[in-house]
C-alpha cells in the first residue's frame, strides 16, 4: 500500500485514489520570464517521482502542468512589478516571444532530465475566459469585492483559510507588511483579477474592463477544467503552501462547497552553499550551467534522487562531483550484470524487489530504494539482477539502459588475481582481522593498484 505524507493533514496517510484505477494530479508550473533553476528543477524531479512511483503501483495518470505565461508579480502577494513585463522590457521583445522562448528551454532541459511531461501542458495564456468565468461565480457568490483597481477575494467569508499553512488570520494581520491597497477589507484579501494600466502590455477584456489574471486563480481555474472537483494530488514547492495554495484553496472550496484536493504534496527547497539562491549572490545554477562545468542533467537528477523529498537538500559542487562518481560507477556494476550469463534464484530477486516497493511506497524513499539498487549489484553477476535493476528504473529514471557501460578507468582491465585479494581482503575486514586487511591492502597498493572504500563497497583502480 503506498503511503505519502499529505501537508493538510500532516500525517503520513494511506493513498487512495477517487476513481479506482485513475490518478488525477495538478503541478504547480514554471513562470516562463526566464530560466528555470536547479531549485525549480529539484521540485519537477519530485513531481516526475511521484508519477513514476504512481505508474510502478500501476495506476494510470492524468497530470496537469501548467505553463505561467501571463506573468505573475515579483512577490507573492498582490505587489511589485510584473515578471513577464519586467523581462520583456530588459530583454526587448514581445511577452510572448520571451514566454515560446523561455517555454521552449524548460522543457528541453525536462527531457535532458528524464522528466516526463505530464498528460496535460496548460498555458495560462489559452485560459483566459475560464479564469474570468471563475471570478464572476466567485463574485455571485459573494466572496469577491471590487476596488479601484482589481476584483479582490474576501477571505473573512471563507472560515477555513489558513488551514493548509496553520497560518492563523489573526498572526497575519499583526504581522502584515504596510498596506499597500487601502480599499482591500483584510490585509491577506488578494487579487483574483487586475485591472490594467493602459501601458500593461498583456491585458485582456473583462466584465471590469481591461486587466489580467491574478496567479492563484490560473491554477484553480485550469485544475477545476481538467481535472474537475475534487481531485487526487497537489504537487508544488513549500514555497507555495501559506499563500499560493492557501489562496487556491481558498477560491476552489468557495467556488464549489467541496474539498478539492485530497493530497497536498511539497517539495523542500534546494539550498545552495547552506544558503537562499538568489540573483544577487550570484548562485542560481541553470542546467546548462551545470553542463558547461562537465556534469550532465542526469548527475544531477542523481543527487536529488539520493536526498528525501522531504529534507532540504544543500547544493555544492563538491556535492555533485561525488554524485557523478557515484553515478558511474552505479553504471559500471550495472555493466557487469548485464554482460553476465548467469541465473539469480528467484527467491532473492522477489526479496529485493520487495524491499524496493516498500521503500518506494512509503512516502517515496528514494534514498532507501537506491540503497537496496546498490546492495542487489553486489550480488553475484546475473543477467537477472540487470533485468530488475531496469525494472526499478522505472521510478528512478536514470536511463540506466543507456548508461550501463564499463567504468572509464580501465576497471575491466584488473587482473583476476587482484580482484582475488581485493575480495580476500573484504573477507578479512568482515572477519574483523584487520591486520590481515590491512596486509592485504598493502600488497595490492605494490601491485600498482589504488583502493576506495565507498559506502557503495570497495572499488579499485591502476594507480596513474
Ligand atoms: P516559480 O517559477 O517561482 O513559481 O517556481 C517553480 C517551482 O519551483 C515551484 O513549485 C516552486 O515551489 C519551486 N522552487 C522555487 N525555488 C525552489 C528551490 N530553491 N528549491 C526547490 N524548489 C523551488
Ligand atoms: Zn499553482
């Protein structure tokens, strides 16, 4: 049974979906004013594993991703500049020449990734009359006020929010920065729509006249299209839990009396060097980036996979060195298996293959299940053991079928005699006779040849 851990109710639950076989699911997409980062890209590496744990327990999918393109402010709330505007100004050229080109990378860079798209790309741009068909019922329904210059929603009409965050009305409004908007009714009201200034580049007719779409009403209008009310899952960033979830929520249980999500999933951040990315420290990474520096996107879709969803993962180049060293030599083991013609008893295949399930399907152990990869290919080489490593490829999506090959260093190349102390000498380490380790050791460093000891196990190489 796969168990995930739902923000709402902040326990691990049981995952059971609405329709039997079917999993509907809504991830929060990228704003596409510029590149997406590897902070971003740690949260659509979450999104893909939840999917791929989803198809490995055999549910079929339905998955919304959707595409801002509208712009959305530089803060969360209902102020700063427009991103989309912002970027077109600096870059010179149209919105939508910065939203195509922008589009056009993220998912260049989801393919290097191995990230699979979801059953459904939504662009805000091509919802615009959903969005104000929203905002309109919101409005029949009281729920929505009008001020000089936008339709705002009232949260004192909805008692539950907060619920997603605990954040308590009452702290929000002690804690509110200076009001900007005089004439909104509570601090935390925010903008389901905004009329535009006539210089606002994208705008678009309204019942209010001229203006654009709040953010948190694109995902609630394009969810409610597609996967209708309520649905399964939720995925985004934790960034996203005490307002831009909270306001969705907010808008979809007004709009529609019901609960509208029965599992809401975040990602942690990504840190870089212990600390916030941030444009003025110089230290968001795109993955092309990474590359020029000689990593590939599947290094560091690696590192991601060896850290819980959950925990906060610090980025550091020395971090991603040693996840492409672990890499490959995953890939050179793996190589080892495949060329083997021998059998593995069934009896021990069926056992790693459970404690993979288990690891997966409780709350998506990635870090665990990769664990039980990595003892499995200590096993006697068999073709078997290849077989159900690509088998659990399925969820970890590293292309191990292309990545398989033998480890640069000449590894295949160690004379027999050689690997006969090196795994004499594990026997003695095991034993616990480390003098006669050690010995052993040293008459392999003679032979000309280095030893690491791994948490992977002990690899060795020609000394240069
Ligand atoms: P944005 O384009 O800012 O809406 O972000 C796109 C996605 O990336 C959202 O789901 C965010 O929660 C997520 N995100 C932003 N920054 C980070 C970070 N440093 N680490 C992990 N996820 C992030
Ligand atoms: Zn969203």
């Amino acid at each position: 049974m796969l168990k995930i851990y739902n923000t709402l109710t902040r326990t691990k639950e049981d995952f059971k979906p609405i329709r039997d076989n079917h999993v509907y699911m809504y991830s929060c997409g990228p704003t596409v004013y510029s590149y997406a980062h590897i902070g971003n890209f740690r949260t659509y590496i979450f999104m893909d594993l939840i999917r791929r744990v989803l198809k490995y327990n055999g549910y079929k999918l339905k998955g919304v991703l959707n595409i801002t393109d509208v712009g959305h402010l530089m803060r969360d709330g209902d102020d700063g500049e427009d991103k989309m505007v912002k970027a077109s100004r600096e870059e010179r050229k149209t919105p939508l020449e910065i939203a195509d080109f922008y589009t056009k990378v993220f998912f260049e860079d989801l393919q290097k990734l191995n990230i699979k798209k979801p059953e459904i790309i939504a662009k805000a741009t091509d919802h615009i009359q959903e969005m104000i068909d929203y905002v309109k019922a919101l409005e029949e329904k009281g729920y929505a006020y009008e001020t000089s210059d936008g339709i705002y929603f009232d949260i004192s009409k909805f008692p539950g929010y907060g619920k997603l965050s605990g954040i308590n009305l009452e702290d929000q409004k002690a804690g509110a920065r200076v009001e900007v908007n005089s004439e909104k009714r509570n601090p935390a009201d925010f903008a389901l729509w905004k009329k535009a200034e006539p210089e606002h580049i994208m705008q678009w007719p309204s019942p209010w006249g001229m203006g654009y779409p709040g953010w948190h009403i694109e995902c609630s209008a394009m969810s409610l299209k597609y996967l209708g009310t309520p649905f399964d899952i939720h995925s985004g960033g934790v960034d996203h839990i005490p307002i831009h979830h909270e306001n969705e929520i907010a808008q979809n249980e007004a709009l529609t009396g019901k609960k509208s999500v029965n599992y809401w999933m975040h990602g942690e951040f990504m840190l870089v060097d212990g600390g916030k990315m941030s444009k003025s420290l110089g230290n968001i990474y795109t993955i092309s980036q990474l590359e020029e520096r000689g990593f590939s996107a599947m290094d560091f879709r690696f590192l991601c996979l060896n850290a819980h969803y959950r925990k906060k993962l610090n980025f550091t180049f020395e971090g991603l060195a040693s996840a492409k060293t672990s890499r490959e030599r995953l890939c050179a083991a793996l190589y080892k298996h495949k060329t083997a013609k021998n059998k593995t008893d069934q009896e021990i295949l069926d056992n790693y293959k459970r404690q993979f399930v288990e690891a997966i399907n409780d709350d998506l152990n990635i870090p665990l299940a990769l664990g039980v990869l990595f003892t499995m290919l200590k096993e006697k080489k068999s073709e078997d053991i290849y077989k159900l490593a690509l088998d659990f490829d399925a969820v970890f999506g590293l292309s191990l079928d292309k990545t398989a090959q033998p480890e640069q260093n000449g590894e295949e190349n160690i004379p027999e005699e050689i690997m006969a102390l090196v795994e004499a000498r594990a026997a003695a380490k095991k034993a616990k006779d480390y003098k006669t380790a050690d010995q052993i050791r040293d008459q392999i460093i003679k032979a000309g040849y280095l030893l690491s000891d791994t948490k992977e196990g002990t690899f060795v190489k020609k000394s240069e």
